[in-house]
C-alpha cells in the first residue's frame, strides 16, 4: 500500500482517538487500514461484517469529516473485509490482503457518498431522527422551513452542545428541501471551509467569484459558526452574503455550540440579523427522551435488553446523544461476542469508566453567575425579599444546584439566608413546571448553564 495512505490513515487514528472513549477506539478500530484509494474513494480496510455495519452506522461522518480534513481529494469513503495477518495495533504497516468478491459486494454503498456538488450526506434525514422535548422546537421549526425555505425563520440559528443532533438536524433540512424542490440549489459547509474558501478567493483575486458561488445557492446552511467570532473580514462578507440571501427569499441555517449573543467578538450587526429568524436550542436529552433513542436504536440492531438495563443506561448516562450511542455499543459489542444476554451487574462494569462524575462547582460561584446574568447584586440573592426580579433569581440558582450539581435540599436552603428545606423544594418545583409553558427562562436557563462550561 502506498506509505502516504498509511501516514494518512495513522494520522486520522490519532484524531478519532481523541474525540471517543477508548474503549470504542480499541473496539472498533482495532485492525482498520486503508487499502487503497481510487479516483477519490478511500477503500477502508476492517476485520469482519460486525465492525463494518458499525463504522457506516456510528462513526461514518467522524471518519469521513477526519479524512477529508487531511486529504482533500477525498470523494467517499467505503468499508471492505480484509484479512490482516499478525496485526496487533489500529493503524499497523501490515499488508491486508483484500476480498476482491467483498469489494465488489460493498460497491452498491455509493448511495453513501456525499455529494460533491451539496456536500449533503444522504444518512441524515428525518426518517432517522429522534424527536424529544429536548429538540422539539428546532424540529417542529424545521418542518415549517420545508414547507416555506426562505419566508418563514429566516435565518435559522440552531445551537447546543456537541453531539446534540445539531447536524444532522440541518443536514436532514438541506435533504428534504433538495428531495422537496428538485431545482433549488442547496449546500451545507462548516464555517471553516467558507473561510478558507474566501480566503483563497482573496489570494488569487478571485473575490467576485467567490461571491458568485454563494450567492447562486437557494438554501445555504453553515455549521459551526462560533468560531466566527475573531474573524472580522469573513465576518463582514457573511453579513453581505446574508443580506443577499434574505433580500432574495433565500434560506440560511446556522449552527452553533452557542448563543449568539456568547459568540466571543460577534458583531452587533450580525446579531441582529440572526435575532431577526428564529434562534433555537437542542439541549440535551431528558430521561424519556434517551429511553426512546435507546429503543429506537436497539431495534436497529434486532437486539434486546432486559428492561431494567435500558432504564440503567437511561438513567445512569446523562451526557449527549454521541456519549449514550457509544456506551450502547460498548454494551452490544460484548452481547455478541459472548453471545447471551447480558447481566445488570456486567452492564455497570462496562459502563462504569463511560460514566461522568457530577460536576463539582462552588454555590458561591452559581450565586455570582446567576447574578451576573440577571444583572443583579449577589448579596441580595441571600436576602429576604419579595421582589420578583431576586425571588426569581434565587430560585433559578436553587433549581440548578439541585438538579444540574446535585446539592441536598438542606444544604442549598442553609447556604441560601437559612431557608428551611421546603422552601427550596417549593422553588425547585416551581421552576421545573414554569419551564413546561415558559420558552423564555428555558432559554434563559440554557444560556446561563452555558456559562458554567
């Protein structure tokens, strides 16, 4: 095999590794090459049939994303058994010894490729994604860009943590939009690739063209806008390629892992013009919420769990979307290879190095944030008062030291002016239910969590 393809792949091992569990990596890319790569497909070496559905269902856009960033003729990716002799290490230098009939087996996957003309890939779509409280306002105002792209949430601005479906959300946008309306023009890129795109444009005078490009799209969607913040000129031709889509009734998406309003640097014009459509959060999932990803997921697989394990996993993982796939497939990797139903007890050993401890924080320090975000003296959180504006505050900083860092009712009502233990637990309620009819302090609530990262 040619040493650049080797150097390439052992340098995409060092990067997937960083972004999952070691546990995942030795599991799945254990004995993974690349084979080869032909007119831009990059043939993807793997040991057996069950590593390989694995890679396409849960790490495909990873590996393929980690690839493209290094080599930048990548058209696809594909997944091939090989035969790897003596191979004790993810990214060894053994020749693999590939099954040609698998080869011409795996050549149907070309439906997986993302389009170079959209740069969508197909895998994400509607018909694949959970709707929970989590993300039911995005995807309900998804759906009524569909029905009306460039008139109605003009721009779009979904943000949230990493591995919360915020891509695959807007990428499910640009393919029902592409299914829907045949002769509009859509793309999807990450902010990056916009960037160095003008950047480029601007070194070979090619500005004029660059601004052609854009501006040709009916649909434009840009990923990972955050990182917008320090960069003024690719700041300033957003602004003018956003003017140029909204005047024309043009769609844009955004995503970001933040508020715009927390970008750091963000212009004020920009601002306004997302504040202008729609803003929209994907928090992460609730406890009925992960149970029905993991159901959903488990039937994918044709596999069951005894109930009180899916409820272990609900309950004890209470990360992303990404961190509960992953410890489920921890879980079903070793269902199969021992080829029995798994015990409660063997569940909590696998995922006991999967599981975050709760984040230590001092109360002082959600006093002084909570405080800060309402524009408020931190002394008056601890004094007795009826003022709505402090009542309010106060319980925010008690429902979220209970129920984001754990802290004992008894504790939180003593830290806070000696209140008895009931009170905090009447304000903690109060709270949990003003959330279900009040979509302005849950996003309140969601950018002051931010501020704790």
């Amino acid at each position: 095999m040619n040493m650049n393809l080797k150097q390439l792949w052992k340098n995409c091992l060092v990067e997937i590794e960083t972004g999952i569990s070691k546990a995942n990596f030795s599991t799945w890319f254990k004995n993974t090459s690349i084979v080869k790569e032909d007119t831009g497909i990059i043939y993807i070496g793997v040991p057996n049939e069950f590593v390989r559905d694995w890679l396409i269902n849960k790490y495909h856009k990873l590996i393929t994303k980690t690839i493209a960033d290094t080599y930048e003729n990548m058209r696809a990716v594909e997944y091939i058994i090989t035969k790897i002799e003596n191979t004790k290490e993810a990214g060894k230098e053994e020749t693999p010894t590939t099954n040609e009939a698998y080869i011409n087996k795996e050549l149907p996957l070309r439906d997986l490729y993302i389009n170079p003309e959209d740069n969508l890939n197909p895998r994400y779509h509607f018909n694949s994604f959970i709707v929970g409280t989590f993300n039911e306002l995005a995807y309900a105002a998804s759906q009524a860009i569909i029905d009306n792209p460039g008139t109605k949430y003009n721009p779009f601005f979904i943000y949230g943590g990493t591995g919360l479906g915020k891509t695959h959300l807007i990428q499910a946008v640009g393919n029902s939009i592409k299914e829907k309306y045949p002769n509009k023009k859509t793309h999807y890129m990450t902010l990056e690739k916009f960037a160095t795109d003008f950047i480029s444009s601007l070194q070979n005078n090619k500005a004029n063209s660059f601004k052609e490009k854009y501006r040709k799209y009916d649909l434009l969607i840009i990923d990972d806008i955050q990182f917008i913040g320090k960069m003024e000129k690719i700041q300033e031709e957003l602004f003018h390629t956003f003017n140029t889509f909204h005047e024309n009734n043009k769609q844009i998406i955004f995503s970001s892992d933040k508020h715009p309003n927390y970008i750091p640097e963000l212009a004020d014009r920009l601002k306004s013009r997302f504040a202008a459509g729609m803003i929209v959060d994907i928090s992460p999932p609730e406890y009925e919420s992960r149970m029905a990803i993991l159901k959903v997921k488990l039937q994918e697989f044709n596999i069951e769990l005894d109930k009180e394990i899916v409820e272990y996993i609900a309950s004890s993982i209470e990360g992303n979307i990404r961190e509960l796939e992953g410890s489920l497939n921890v879980i079903i990797c070793q269902y199969r290879l021992k080829n029995r139903p798994l015990t409660l007890a063997e569940v909590k050993n696998l995922l006991k190095n999967n599981m975050k401890p709760k984040k230590n924080i001092a109360i002082k320090d959600v006093v002084k944030i909570v405080s800060e975000y309402f524009k408020l003296e931190e002394a008056s959180v601890y004094e007795k008062t009826r003022k709505k504006e402090i009542v309010k505050a106060r319980q925010v900083v008690m429902y979220l030291l209970r129920e984001d860092f754990n802290v004992s009712y008894p504790l939180i009502g003593q830290k806070l002016g000696g209140k008895d233990h009931t009170t905090v637990i009447h304000s903690c309620l109060k709270i949990k239910n003003d959330l279900k009819n009040d979509p302005q302090l849950l996003q309140e609530l969601e950018q002051i969590r931010i501020m704790f990262k």
